[in-house]
C-alpha cells in the first residue's frame, strides 16, 4: 500500500483544481507554458553547493548544474519533460539538482524547440546536437548518462536510436521518468488509468502529440520509440507510476527491450502518479526512486525485488 504521505500528496494533487481554473485539452498552449514557469517556482531552491553556469551550444540555451563533490569524468546529459510544447531550463533546474546532488555528477540541461512552432525533428536534431557538443568537447560516450522525465523520456530514447542507428558513440546507460514512448497513445492504460490519472488532464496527451507530430505518423519510431527496433541500446532504468495514463508506455517499452536483449530494469511506483521520482524527498516511495536513480547513474546495477 502507498505510504501516508504519498496519499496525502496525490490527494492535494487531484483536488488542485478547487483553487484554480484545470487546465485541460481546450487550453492554449502559451498557458500551459505560463503554468509550467510559475509551478517552477514551487520546486523550490537549489541544494547547498550546487553552481548554475549557462551555455550556448549552437544557439540553444543550456546550462551546467554543478555540484561542489561532483565527480570527474562522468556527465549527467538531461532531456527535460514538457508534453514538447512546454518547459525549458528554468523550468527543471530544481529537479535536475536533485540528480546531480544523490549522484554527485555535473549535469548538462538543455533547452530544445518546442512545438508546435517547431515540430519534430527539431527536438530530436537538438537533442543530438547537445549530446554532439559534449563528445566535442572531449568527453566520450562512456562518460555520459542520459536522463529524461516524460516526453524528455521518450526523446532521450528517440535520441538514443537515432544514434544506434548512425554508428555513433553511444552514452553509458540511461535513466527515464515516466518516458511517452508511444504518441499515438494507444496503449490499454490510455484508458484504463484516465479515472486515476492524477496529473494529465483529459485528451491532453492527443494534442501535445498532434502539435510535435506535426504531419508525421507518430508510428515513426524517432517519434515513437516504443514502435522502433530497439536492439543495441545501452541499459536503461524505468521508473514509472502504476496509476498514470503512461503505464503502458513504459511496460511495453521495457517488454519489448528486454526481447531485443536489452538491459532495462522497470519499476512501477503502485499507486503513485506520473514522474514521481522527481518528488523526492517529499515521501518515502519518490526518495526510493530517486536513490536508485542516482545509483544507477554512478554506475550501479538495480537489485532485483
């Protein structure tokens, strides 16, 4: 059963409309973006320590999360959520620390296109060039850990295709959160969960994947990599919430993988909603996640449960 405190958090979470307008599939996108900013806001301050410095990588906005005990030698490259409509630096810097923080490793985050003004492959092509602008920078493959929540997720597995498939350096391992593998949104949970969802409004995931789709089939497997050929992949960690519309996304993902020969450990987080790793150290399941997140990302093999 879900500990007291991740039943009082999801409970606050699915009543957060009582305080103000929900947002739903109706919404315009420059909205949901002013939500995201300001909810940034509530995630609190950076951990004690913990340096920000900005870059530009070929005109994107990036930046180096910095903490004071990192490690030499090993990158945490962050492929940040956002449904690819929403979200930007700023906006994960917090979430971001946390990671760098338990795993005492410098992280890049960085900013990519967002739809739908720039739908796909603006996002995949910026999410190659930042992992480009590390390996030219003299670091290699084997140094970088990728690491993504939601559509960042899915693009940091996107990415990681695209690179199998163009015989680059592939990065160490990759650790996602709740990854959107599959936006034609047809896995069974799209449905079954829509009663228990806590964060996603209604049809919202629809739209997002019509805005990056664009006029691409989202079966395209640099859209979805759910439906891709996923052999050759490094090891991935899963971590998603038993109770989101997402499930499927991340079990069939992983199902799928693991038949291709892949090293990927899933773990469904039971009653607990989309992401929740991020939440840490708010209740016991989330601060769990996340030390085995930021294990893995040391390098360390998830134990079997």
């Amino acid at each position: 059963m879900p500990s007291l405190r991740s039943r009082l958090f999801l409970f606050a979470l699915k009543h957060r409309h009582l305080l103000r307008r929900p947002l739903d599939h109706t919404t315009p996108i420059t909205e949901w973006r002013r939500r995201v900013e300001k909810g940034a806001r509530l995630l609190g301050r950076l951990p004690d320590g913990v340096t920000v410095e900005p870059v530009s990588i070929g005109g994107l906005a990036a930046e180096w999360i910095r903490p004071a005990d990192a490690e030499p030698g090993r990158i945490l490259l962050y492929f940040h959520g956002g449904g690819y409509v929403m979200g930007d630096c700023p906006s994960h810097r917090a979430i971001v620390a946390k990671f760098a923080t338990g795993s005492r490793t410098a992280a890049l985050l960085f900013g990519y296109r967002l739809a739908p003004e720039h739908p796909f492959p603006a996002a995949l092509e910026d999410a190659l060039a930042a992992y480009g602008w590390l390996l030219a920078q003299g670091h290699a493959g084997d140094d970088v850990v990728f690491m993504g929540d939601s559509a960042g997720g899915g693009l940091s597995l996107a990415t990681l295709l695209a690179l199998r498939d163009r015989g680059g350096p592939m990065p160490a391992r990759a650790v996602t959160l709740s990854p959107w593998t599959d936006l034609t949104c047809g896995g069974a949970s799209y449905t079954a969960n829509l009663g228990v969802e806590a964060l996603a409004p209604r049809d919202c995931w629809l739209v997002f994947s019509a805005h990056y789709a664009g006029g691409v089939d989202a079966v395209h497997p640099l859209i979805s990599p759910l439906h891709g050929r996923l052999e050759g992949l490094p090891p991935v960690l899963i971590h998603v919430g038993g109770n989101e519309v997402l499930l499927d996304d991340s079990r069939v993902f992983a199902q799928r993988a693991e038949a291709a020969g892949v090293d990927v450990t899933l773990r469904v987080g039971k009653g607990l909603f989309h992401c929740y790793p991020a939440c840490a150290p708010l209740f016991p399941e989330a601060e769990a996640a996340w030390a085995e997140c930021c294990d893995f990302i040391c390098g360390a093999t998830p134990r079997r449960r």
